[in-house]
C-alpha cells in the first residue's frame, strides 16, 4: 500500500540554524501540506500546496517558512532561523484532491529538537 | 469548517465494540465527517469519511445520524493496538478549506 515518507525522522538543531524536512508524497497525489504538533497539544496546519504554489497558509506559517517541491517526488518545508518553540512533532500528508473524496494520508513525522 | 464535541476519553474491554461519539451541530450540507487517529504521536491515521450515509470499510463503520449533526465511529471489535487519540473533523471537500481542523480528540483506552 502506497505510503507518505518523511525523512529525518528525528532531527537536532541548534536555535538559529536552518532546517529542511522532506517527505515524499503518494506518487499520484496532487495536494501536499504540512502539519506540525507541539508536545501535548493539538495538530496544527500551516501549509498547503498545489500545483506549486501555496494554495493555504496558517498564520504560524510565517516568513521563517517555506515549501518546496524541487522535484517530482520531494516536498520540503524549511524553516530558515529555529527557534526553541519550533520544537515539534513535523507531519507531512498528501491527497489527490479528486473530486469526490480528498481524504488527506499523514506520514511518519519528524521529530525536531531545537536547543 | 463546522465544530465538532468529543468525550475527553473512553474506555473498552479488548474484544468488545467501541463506540465513539462526535456531535457536530453546525454541520453544512457539502461538509464530510472524517474519522482520523493518532498512537502515541505517530502521524494521524485516516479512519473513514461519510457525508449522509453510513460507511464501513475494513477498519470501521460510521454511523450518521439523519439530521447529520452527529456520528458515531464503530471498532467492531477492539484490540490493544487500537488504544489511540480517534479525532472526528468536519470539513467541505471543494473550496480553499482543504486544511484539516483537528481537535482535542477522543482518547480511547481499550483494556485487557
């Protein structure tokens, strides 16, 4: 069964340093959108993305973010300059965005640690 | 998209049926019921969807009430492996609302 892969799935930074999450969506999936989930609290969407371009954004989306899909297969979310409270469990889905059902399919997460 | 109200916790004796309700009132008429779940912080896993009718498919059934303000997620028969945080959503499949809106959830606690 076709699945979202997320890689690191664990990743250590210092505050200040960029990062680069990358998932690889479904093969046929034309949505892709990141969610992040704060320890013990709920999942929170920031970004979604289409035809490659943003097509949504939540305001935690701020400037220090950005997606990428600089291939056919990747999607990435950079975040430019951490800082500790963008420690957080990182999810990536995808969806086909057809027209009768649009259900969304979460990878793995990362896990990201900012000291 | 429209709220959704969820009990805090449940629990179920392995084997039994569990039934987790999800009261969503304000529901629009071009608006889904979606059933996800999250185990200990792996990514939330997609359960079922149904607009008016019942659904069932392998891991569940989903029962919608006829005025569609509210649903109930049905595990046959629960095992330990379906303890989780179950989150019902409510959202339109057309429009820019294509963002999923978790809530809290429903942490179901399934015993020995």
């Amino acid at each position: 069964e076709p699945e979202v892969t997320q890689t690191p799935s664990h990743q250590v930074t210092q505050m200040g340093q960029e990062v680069i999450l990358r998932c690889v969506p479904i093969s046929n999936h034309l949505y892709f959108y990141w969610y992040r989930q704060i320890l013990g609290q709920k999942v929170e969407f920031l970004v979604s993305f289409y035809n490659n371009e943003i097509s949504e954004k939540s305001e935690i989306f701020d400037d220090q973010f950005s997606v990428e899909r600089p291939d056919g297969s990747n999607f990435t979310l950079k975040i430019r300059s951490t800082k500790l409270e963008d420690s957080a469990m990182y999810f990536c889905a995808s969806s086909t965005g057809g027209r009768r059902t649009d259900t969304q399919y979460f990878g793995p997460g990362t896990r990201l640690t900012v000291l | 998209d429209a709220k959704t109200t969820q009990p805090p916790s449940m629990d179920c004796a392995e084997g039994r049926a569990a039934n987790l309700p999800c009261n969503h009132s304000t529901i629009s008429g071009n608006e889904y019921v979606y059933w996800y779940r999250q185990i200990h912080s792996q990514g939330p896993q997609y359960i079922i969807h149904g607009l008016k009718n019942n659904e069932t498919n392998e891991m569940a059934s989903l029962i919608i009430t006829e005025d569609r303000k509210s649903s109930t997620l049905i595990l046959p028969h629960a095992t330990l492996r379906d303890t989780a945080v179950y989150y019902c959503i409510v959202r339109a499949h057309r429009g820019s609302n294509y963002k999923l809106t978790f809530g809290k959830g429903t942490l179901l606690t399934v015993n020995p």
